[in-house]
C-alpha cells in the first residue's frame, strides 16, 4: 500500500489560516459597524478569543489523550455519544464547509467587478460569475485529487501572497489613527444602538464566521507528520488570526466614524483604502481578496472531503465515501462536496442571495459540532477516562472543557430562531445517508430514544422553516 503524503507543521499552520482567514476580513469594517460600536465590538473580540481558545485547547487535549480518534469533528462526538449524534456532528461541519466555500463566490466576484463592472456586479450573481464560479469548483477537484500534501503546500505560497495586503492595510490605517475620532466613537455615541450585551451578542455570529476552520489541524490530524503538530499549528493560527481581526476592526474606527464605515460597500476595506491612498489601494485590496478567497476554497475542500473520507472510514458515512485515488486523496468525497457546491452555487444564483445571508448559515451549521466537542471533553475529565493512565491537568481540562461548552451554547443562543431554521433544512435530509450506512453495518437506524427525538427535531423545524419560507 502507497504510504500517505504527511504534513508538517508550517503546511498545517497556513492550511488552518487558509482556511480561517480567507474573506471574512475583507468586510470586518462594516460588519461590525452595523451592528457595535467600538467597545461593543472590542468586547465581544475578547470574549471570542476566550472562546475560540477554550475550543482549541479542546481540540488540543482530545487529540494527544485519543489520538486513536482521527477527524475529531465526528469521530469525539461518536465516541461520546453515538453513532447518530456522530453523524450529525460530520454532517453539520460538511455542510458549513461547503456553504463557506459558495459565500466566497460572491465575496470574489464583488472584488472582480471593481475590475470588470461591465462582467459583473455587486452583491449578485451573474452568469458569468456563475460560469466561473463554475469553473473554479472543478478545477480545485482536479488540483486536490492530484494530492492533499500537493495542494496544501500550494496552499503556503496561496497565503503567504495574500496577506501582503493584510499587512499594507493595517500599515495605512496605523499611519491615519486618530486617536481623537477613535475616543469619540469608542462608547457608541448618538449611533443608536441599543444596551451594550445586545450589541455583543449581535456581532458575535460575525466573529465566529471568521474563525471557521481553526479546527482544521484537528479534521487532518491523520495526515500530520507529528501528533504534537496539531495542537501547535492550531494555537499559532488562532492567535494570529485574532490579532489581525482586532486590527482591522478597531484601526478602522481611528479615520472614520460608525455611521461611515456602516455604509461601506462590500469589501469595506477595500473602499477604506480607496478614500485614504486612491484606486490603487483599492485595486491591491481586491487582488488580494481574490488571492485569499482562492486559498480559503481550497483548503475547505480539502478539509470538507476529508470530513466525509474519514467518516466513511469510521463507518459514520457510506463506504463509497473512503475510496482514495493513486495520490492518496478522497476521490469520492471530493466529487460528493464539490457537487453539493455547485448545486447551492446554482441556487445562489437563482436566489440573489447575498453574503451575510451564506455565511450566517455556514457559520450556524457548525455550532452543533463545536457543542459536541466541548461536551466531549467534559466528559473524559468526568468519567476520568484516560486519566488513570495520564492523571495532570484532569481539573484544568474540565474547566476548559466547560467553558468552551458554555460558549458555544451562547454562539447557538446568538444565532436566533431564524438561522436555526434555516441551518435544519439542511441537517434533516442527511438521515438518508445515516440510514444507507446503518444498513451496511447491518444495524437498526436508531439505537435509542434519544437519536428519535433528535431526529424528530429536526424534521419538525425542518418543517417549521419551509412553511415559513413559503
């Protein structure tokens, strides 16, 4: 058998910031702007940091005490709660994987009609970005089935072009802070907005959304050289992402105010550059947000496919699913989540639907599969399991555990009725492939009351959604 390509730790670093970075910063000025002020905005980056590091070191403990557990997404919500409760946990983080991938469709295609308004527009799919769009999901297909540690290491050259204009961005608005302009607007005032926790809780699906995919060492710990690798690569990636992310939102409000920087087009830091150094700045932005966006894509697809080959080797997806080509790469679930992305590519298309509306739902997807990891690690520290063999750290791990819990029922709290909504009409009609693998386990669909009620719920507010979409 051909030996699988391994990553080392400086791949699995940019893969993850790859993944983590990709377009969510491009518009983090407005974003936040219309929904917080500065201290509003502030302090939900810090309670996102905790957050986001609590479910790191989640990661982190789970990967060193079962390292036996590969795809951690699926494979510690399986081990804790069973197979059901597994699949959802892969299906959901497949599904918020290739919805971020369509929501950097319109995200790249905005920054090309700065180039070419005559071929494309604003907020809005035309054929020809369709066409492209098109193009861009089945050339990814061919450069992934060419090889995971191929295209990863392409991904490090991908990354390290795009954050020149990351780094050109910050310098320029550092250059233009005015402290004054950033005080006045520093507690909200005359913006409007309501009580300080409602502006948080408003922007923290925004926070989130950028770090979708910090997790991402962890879907491919498999495929790490050395164990210890992932939980580095994941910490790094975390605390730089976190610092560019403060950056770009706060700087912004130190050259102009709320209200402005609300009223930005999509990519705002683009525009913002435009106002302060000309077109050109605004050209260098939108070069490096295609750049980025082109990276981001590609290293969701491999993660994605790489959720449902390995789930498909824990027997939590159809067999077909684990089928590798000569280059070692997940054929099938490459083909099954680049055909998902063209379908919704379509239906974005069709819909107009814009790029909050996507990323929303990407994000709300993944939650379950956070709440599950967290819920997974408070219960190895409960129970004591692989404690006795490795006893240090069992109290530091519980309240890490707990806290990453807590959040991420916050984060589902935050995401409203409405999002849930939606999010369910996507994890219902997954219990047609949890049933074909139960059948080729030679098992009973449902194991226990609590996989029937689960199911149930999301089939009512499955239900639910349609009819209020109707």
């Amino acid at each position: 058998m051909k030996k699988l390509s391994k990553l080392s730790l400086l791949p699995l670093v940019f893969l993850i910031l790859g993944s983590v970075v990709g377009s969510g910063f491009s518009d983090l000025p407005a974003n936040m702007a219309k929904r917080a002020g500065s201290l509003g905005i502030l302090l939900a980056w810090l309670i996102t940091g905790v957050g986001i590091l609590a479910l790191v070191l989640v990661y982190r403990s789970l990967s060193l005490r079962k390292p036996d557990l590969n795809n951690g997404i699926a494979s510690y919500a399986k081990a804790g709660f069973g197979d059901y409760i597994g699949f959802n946990s892969a299906w959901g983080y497949w599904i918020s994987a290739v919805c971020a991938n369509v929501s950097y469709f319109v995200i790249i295609f905005n920054a090309l009609s700065y180039f070419f308004p005559e071929l494309f527009e604003r907020d809005h799919l035309t054929i020809g970005a369709f066409i492209g769009g098109t193009a861009i999901i089945w050339f990814i297909q061919y450069l992934v089935c060419k090889g995971i540690k191929k295209a990863a290491m392409l991904n490090v050259v991908v990354q390290i072009a795009k954050f020149l204009p990351i780094l050109l961005f910050l310098i320029i608005l550092i250059a233009v802070f005015n402290m004054d302009k950033f005080s006045f607007d520093f507690f909200s005032r005359d913006t409007g907005f309501t009580n300080l926790g409602t502006q948080i809780k408003s922007v923290m699906l925004v926070t989130v959304w950028v770090f979708i995919g910090i997790e991402g060492a962890i879907v491919l710990s498999e495929r790490a050289k050395v164990r210890k690798d992932i939980g580095r690569a994941t910490i790094i990636a975390m605390f730089s992402a976190l610092l560019i992310y403060m950056l770009i939102s706060l700087l912004t409000f130190g050259y102009m105010s709320q209200q402005e920087a609300a009223e930005l087009g999509t990519p705002s830091i683009a525009y913002i550059l435009e106002q302060i150094v000309g077109i050109w700045g605004a050209a260098v932005v939108n070069i490096g947000l295609i750049v980025s966006v082109l990276g981001a894509m590609l290293g969701w697809t491999i993660l994605a496919s790489e959720v449902i080959y390995v789930s498909a080797k824990q027997k939590l997806m159809p067999k077909i699913f684990a089928k590798e080509n000569r280059h070692n790469a997940p054929v099938n679930g490459l083909l099954l989540t680049n055909a998902l992305a063209q379908i919704l590519l379509l239906i974005a298309f069709l819909s107009a639907a814009v790029y909050e509306t996507i990323f929303f739902i990407a994000t709300t997807a993944i939650l379950l599969p956070y709440l599950l990891s967290g819920m997974y690690g408070m219960k190895l520290t409960i129970t004591g399991e692989t404690y006795h063999k490795k006893p240090k750290g069992r109290k530091k791990d519980l309240f890490v555990a707990a806290l990453c819990t807590i959040y991420a029922s916050w984060l589902i709290y935050a995401a409203g009725v409405e999002n849930l909504l939606v999010v369910s009409i996507l994890y219902a009609p997954g219990i047609l492939l949890y049933a074909k693998v139960q059948r080729e386990n030679s098992k009973k669909i449902f194991n226990n009351r609590y996989d029937i009620a689960i199911f149930a719920l999301f089939t009512v507010m499955a239900v639910i959604a349609v009819i209020m979409m109707l």
